[in-house]
C-alpha cells in the first residue's frame, strides 16, 4: 500500500488541518509519519503489524464528539511536527520518540466523554478500579498495554525485557502527563527553564540540546510536550479552532446533563448547557489562562514553534470579541 507524501498532505505543518483527512487516511498518514521518524528501521517494526495495531488502536476509541480517534491522530501529528520542525527531534533518543508518538496516539484510548471529576463524582468503576488520581489517565494507559499484549499487536517484539519496561514506563509517565494537574503542577517550573533559554539557544545547538535533555528537564519537556500536543486545536486556523471548541464543549454539556439528571448535581459553567451563552466568554479565558502561557513558554524553545502562541492569541482576541459583543467582559476579565 502506497503511504501519503508527507509534504503534500501538510503533516509537517504545525498548522496542520485537524479535519482534512478521513479515518482510513488518518492511519496512512500515521504509519507514513512513523516511517519518516525512522522508527519501522530503526525497531524492526513490519508495516503490517503497525497497520494491525494502528487499527485496533482506532477502534478502541468511542464514537463520541471530541476525545475520539480523529483527536488522538491529531494529537501524534502535533507531537511529529514539532519534532520535525525544531532542535526537539535532536533532545530524545529514538526510543523516546517512539514512547511519545505511541503515547499520544494511545493518551484517551476508551474515553467515555467524561472526566475525572465525574469519575469521582458518580463512584464509576473506573474511580473504583484507578481510584480518583489520574482515574482516566490510568486507563488510558492500561488499555494501550492490553492492545500490545494482544496476539499480533506488540509494535515493541523486538525490545529486550530490560528496554520493554523502560519504553512502557516512558508510555505511562507520557500519557499519565495529559492529565491537566500534572501540567498546572509543572508550569511554573516550565516556564522558569525555558525562560532560561533565551541566552542558552545563543549557544551551538549541542549545547542547548545538552541543557535541555538533563535528567529532570527531560521528564519536565516530555510532559509539557504531551499537554502541549493535547492542546494544540487552540493554535491551529480560527476556523479550525472555533469548530474543535464546538466539539469540546458538546462533549462537556452531555456530562453536565449528567450531572443533573443521574447525579442530581450543578455542573460547572463549562459544562452547563443552561449557560451555553457564556461560551466565548469560556474560551477565552481558556486560552488566556491555560493554553497561551503554554505555548509561549514552547515558542521559547525553538523560534519555529513560536507560531503557536501567536495563532492562540489570535484565537483568544476572536473570542474576547465575541465575548464582548455579548457583553460578557467587565474591566477585571480583560
């Protein structure tokens, strides 16, 4: 089977069109994006085993409005353009890359288009079976063990036992880091090194690099990379954007209706379909507080990724208009 040319179908463009490619195109581009990393070569993975993994990863998402397969390409396609479009790709070994791309195409396996908190909230099997921390996050990640342990599906045979445990840790400490906690615990720090930065990528690229990939800040960047990677919808086109942000929230009102009627609960305002006006207003302070303070802080680390912060805060400006269209903004909120 012949694989898309990775030029013409803009999967090296950070500004990659979430929605320009069907199911079936979706896994072409991601055995075609693997091939271009190096990694069928470099691990001995056959074409046809990826492809019978690749399938059954996609149908072990549900068919639900955002936290689907369509987002999960989306999220490993993010991962690989910014490998390939700064000194990120020279920071991990290749088996770093592999855990990454395989993490995100794995990070919401079974999703069920609810949330931690309604996890908890409801007492779900799951709350029982993972407890409240990273409930979804840990399923996520064992659902992706079971597929590799499934007969015919190990894209890792020919690791030996030692580099197998090393690579699924690598898997779980990826996925378990696209729980938003995780990054609201590390910013602070993120923000601090690649502040760092600014005198440090004056330096010969080995020597950023160096700096970069010391055994905390490795850790630190594969995490933030996995949240910046998850995130991403809000940097692409304002079109793009706009319709993702619509899919996100459909998602979050059926959990709010929920809420109400099998919890007998008050959602939260993103989730509260009786407050459906407040939308812009929502999304706007979702760039400004959580996304753009996070691609700023990516921008740092290499001049071509800098192009997302600046796409979030177009995105942010188009919301707050919108917001104060409808006279949601007081002084304090801009």
């Amino acid at each position: 089977m012949e694989l898309p040319n990775i030029e013409e179908w803009n999967l090296n463009a950070v500004d990659f069109d979430d929605f320009s490619l069907d199911a079936d195109q979706m896994v072409l581009a991601a055995v075609a994006m693997c091939q271009d990393l190096g990694l069928l070569r470099r691990f001995l993975i056959q074409p046809s085993l990826l492809f019978r993994w690749l399938l059954t990863v996609r149908r072990n998402y549900r068919d639900i409005p955002y936290h689907n397969w369509r987002h999960a390409f989306n999220v490993a396609q993010n991962m690989y353009a910014m490998l390939k479009n700064s000194l990120l790709r020279e920071c991990f070994s290749d088996e770093e890359v592999l855990a990454l791309f395989v993490s995100c195409l794995c990070h919401d396996l079974d999703h069920r288009g609810t949330n931690n908190a309604y996890q908890a909230k409801s007492g779900s099997a799951l709350a029982a079976s993972y407890g409240t921390e990273h409930t979804m996050e840990h399923h996520h990640f064992n659902h992706a063990i079971l597929i590799l342990s499934s007969e015919d599906h190990n894209i890792l045979a020919e690791f030996s036992a030692e580099a197998y445990a090393q690579i699924v840790t690598l898997i779980k400490h990826c996925i378990l880091a696209t729980d938003l906690t995780v990054y609201f615990k590390n910013r602070n720090e993120f923000q601090e090194m690649t502040a760092e930065l600014r005198d440090i990528l004056q330096l010969p690229k080995d020597e950023a690099v160096k700096y970069l990939t010391e055994d905390e800040r490795r850790e630190l960047l594969q995490a933030q990379l996995m949240t910046a990677c998850d995130l991403a919808a809000c940097t692409k086109q304002w079109d793009i954007q706009r319709r993702v942000a619509y899919l996100v929230t459909t998602e979050f009102f059926d959990q709010g209706d929920k809420e109400m009627t099998e919890l007998n609960l008050e959602p939260a305002a993103p989730m509260d379909r009786r407050r459906k006006h407040e939308f812009p207003f929502l999304q706007y302070k979702w760039i400004r507080d959580v996304c753009l303070p996070l691609y700023t802080a990516v921008g740092k680390l290499d001049s071509n990724l800098s192009q997302m912060a600046e796409r979030a805060a177009s995105n942010m400006a188009h919301w707050r208009r919108e917001a104060e269209a409808l006279h949601l903004l007081n002084e304090d909120e801009i």
